[in-house]
C-alpha cells in the first residue's frame, strides 16, 4: 500500500516576525496613545498630525537602531564566545573533549556509545568548535545581514503600524471626529495583527488578539484622560 511522504513543515523566518512583531506594536500603540492625548487639549487634526509625523520618524529611527545594535551585540558576542572555544579546542583539547561527552550524557548517552562520536569529533576541529556552540552554549551564527534587516524591518514596521491611528486625523478636520474613527480603525488594526500574530507564534489567536487590543486600548484611554485632566 503507497504510503503518503511525510513532509516536515516548520516555521523559519521567526528573526524576521519577531522584528515586524516589535515594530507593528509600537507603530500602533504610540502614536495612537499620542494622538488620542492631544485629542483631548485640542481640537486640531493639522497639529495631531504634525506631531504624529514627528513621533512617528523618532520612533521609527530608535526602534530600528536599537534593532540594528541589538542584532550586532549578538554577532559580537557570538564572535567573541567562538574565538574562545576555538582557543581552548587547540590548548586543552582533553577538557574539551570531556565536555562533548557531558553533553552526550546529559542526552543520556554512556561513555562507550558517544566515545566513537567524541573521537570523530576531535578529528575535525571546525566541526568540533561548531558543535560546542550549538550544543554547549546554544549559540547559533547570526546572520551578517542580519542588523541591518532588523533595522529596516522594524521601522517599517513602526510606520505602517503609526500610520494607521494617523490617518483619520489626515482625512478630517476635526479632531474629536478623526478620534472615534482612529479609535475604530486602531483596535480593529490591534485586533487582526494581535491575531495574526498569534497564529505565526503558536499562541491562541484570540487571546492573543484580545491581549493586544486591550493593551492598546489601555494606553490611549490613559493619554486621553491625562490630557483632559490637565488641559
């Protein structure tokens, strides 16, 4: 009897959503909460949305830049903890070895069904120096685009999440009027992404659609009500 090939589908492009995850979050939540405070001292789209645009490429810059040194912090350090482990592979080849059969045994393997491994693996000092990153220090190699597509990915993503409480704001006059709009189209925009976002993390799209609109929600009514208050 054929039977039907069994084919492994896993997600791989987390970096990239966890990035766009970052950037969209904020993108909506910030100036949505700026805009709704100064909707309530105010009652001008044009100085909402000048001050909008302004949040909107300041946090853009430093969302992005902090991607970008986030990223390189983790291929600097990744370097540094190589090199090391280099070293010790060519000065204390003993120690190191023991420690590839330590992690063979915390996979529980004995010394005599990992020994012809271990022994394989001192043979190859790359492929040995490669195995204590995955297995002994969890380190992955980064990918040495990897800044620099962090940074563009999530201030994008800021700007096409700050946009969207915006644009009422840009099509109407009114202040009060462009908030109900911006209010409806920002938690309906809160509650697709937070249930897209769950489905790509394997979380519970709803929960994770209804986290992300009350939070949203939270943060304007606080800045509304701040803004009322002191005005």
């Amino acid at each position: 009897m054929p039977q039907t090939p069994h084919v492994e589908r896993h997600f791989t492009a987390g970096e990239v959503v966890r990035d766009v995850v970052i950037g969209m979050s904020d993108g909506l939540t910030v100036p949505f909460a700026l805009a709704a405070g100064l909707s309530g001292a105010v009652d001008n789209s044009r100085i909402i949305v000048v001050a909008g645009l302004a949040e909107i490429a300041a946090g853009s810059i430093a969302m992005g830049l902090g991607g970008y040194l986030a990223a390189k912090s983790d291929a600097e350090h990744y370097a540094s903890e190589r090199l090391r482990e280099v070293r010790e592979v060519e000065e204390i080849p003993d120690e190191e070895a023991r420690e590839v059969q330590k992690v063979f045994a915390d996979y529980g393997l004995d010394a005599q069904e990992s020994g012809p491994v271990v022994q394989a693996l001192t043979r190859k000092p790359k492929e040995w120096v490669d195995f204590m990153m995955r297995f002994e220090l969890g380190l992955e190699e980064p990918d040495p685009k990897r800044a620099v597509q962090s940074a563009l990915t999530i201030a994008a993503s800021y700007i096409g999440g700050g946009f969207i409480p915006l644009a009422p704001y840009i099509a109407l006059h009114s202040a009060r009027a462009a908030l109900v709009w911006s209010v409806v189209v920002t938690l309906a925009a809160l509650g697709v992404f937070g249930y897209v976002k769950g489905r790509f993390t394997g979380a519970r799209p709803g929960r994770s659609a209804s986290q992300t609109v009350v939070i949203g929600g939270l943060a304007a009514g606080a800045a509304f009500l701040l803004a009322k208050l002191i005005s």
